[in-house]
C-alpha cells in the first residue's frame, strides 16, 4: 500500500472518531429537547446523556398523552407485574410515594430502560421498600423508543395517588 493511501485512511478514520465524538459529546451536553424521541431507544438515550438531565417532555396533566402512555403500559406488558393502573401486583405499585431508588424522571427512565441490576452497578441503592421487591428487568431493548417510555412515565405521574410533596421523589431536604 501506498503511505499516501495510508495517509489517506487515517485522515478518514480520525476524522469518523472525531464526528461519533462529537455527536455523543452534544447528546450527552444537549438540551433533551432537541432530541426526538420517537427516533432514539431508550437504553441510547440513557447511553448519551449525563446523569441527572433525563426530563420527561410530556406532563402528566396532558390528557392525549396519559391516555397514550396507559395504552402503551398495557401494550408493552407492564401491567403484568404492576397492574393495569400501576396499583401493583406481583411487583411494586408505581403510583404511590415510595420511590425505591427515587422518584425523578431521570432515574425513573433509566430504571426502566437498564432494569434494577444495571442501576446497582451504576451507583444507584435502594432508598425505599415496598412489601413486594422484585428485580425490575431491563426494558430499554423492548420498548420501541424514549419517546413511548415517556408517555408510559406521564401515565404513571397522572395516576399518582401519595403525598403530594413525593410525587417527583423526595423532596430535598
């Protein structure tokens, strides 16, 4: 081969490096807004954004889209393990205020997307407990894509039924 050839193709390759950095560095530094969650996975967006700066875009007082994330809860199985209203089951309730590693939208989507084991290894403990606990499995790859994950996380909020000042997780201290 050529050094020009060479060259050539190593041009190419810091220049592709280059580009997948700065594509990952502005999803990780972007303003979730920007983002258009029907074209992300869940575990992607959770892969590329930092700690803390998931927010849902949806709330839980938007009728259309409550009604949306409850038909998803049922269509992606949900209501197997947490009923059909999320009252609980064979797993926790999600529309009470205990909140087993916290309450916030950002830990909420990722608890979800990488199950309960990921979370762990990630630095995430239990800070609540409910009579049932069971693993939650990692649904990011099964989920279609953030933005049914977010509707599903609104139709939770919307049925929330605990003290007020729990709804979003603790609040601070």
């Amino acid at each position: 081969m050529s050094r020009r050839f060479l060259l050539g193709m190593v041009a190419v390759c810091a220049m592709a490096s280059g580009v997948a950095l700065l594509g990952r560095s502005r999803a990780a530094d972007a303003d979730t807004d920007t983002v258009d969650y029907t074209k992300v996975k869940p575990t992607e967006l959770v892969n590329n954004t930092i700690k803390g700066k998931l927010k849902n875009p949806y709330s839980d007082t938007q009728t259309d889209i409550v009604a949306q994330g409850g038909q998803l809860l049922l269509n992606y199985g949900c209501n197997g393990c947490h009923g059909g209203g999320g009252g609980g089951g064979m797993c926790p309730p999600l529309i009470n205020d205990t909140w087993v590693y916290g309450g916030d939208d950002d830990t909420l989507f990722r608890l979800v997307s990488l199950g309960s084991d990921e979370l762990q290894k990630l630095g995430y403990t239990r800070i609540g407990r409910e009579n049932v606990v069971g693993p939650m499995p990692p649904f990011g790859g099964i989920i279609k894509n953030a933005d049914d994950l977010w509707k599903i996380l609104a139709f939770v909020r919307s049925r929330y039924n605990g003290d007020p000042g729990y709804k979003f997780g603790a609040p601070p201290e």
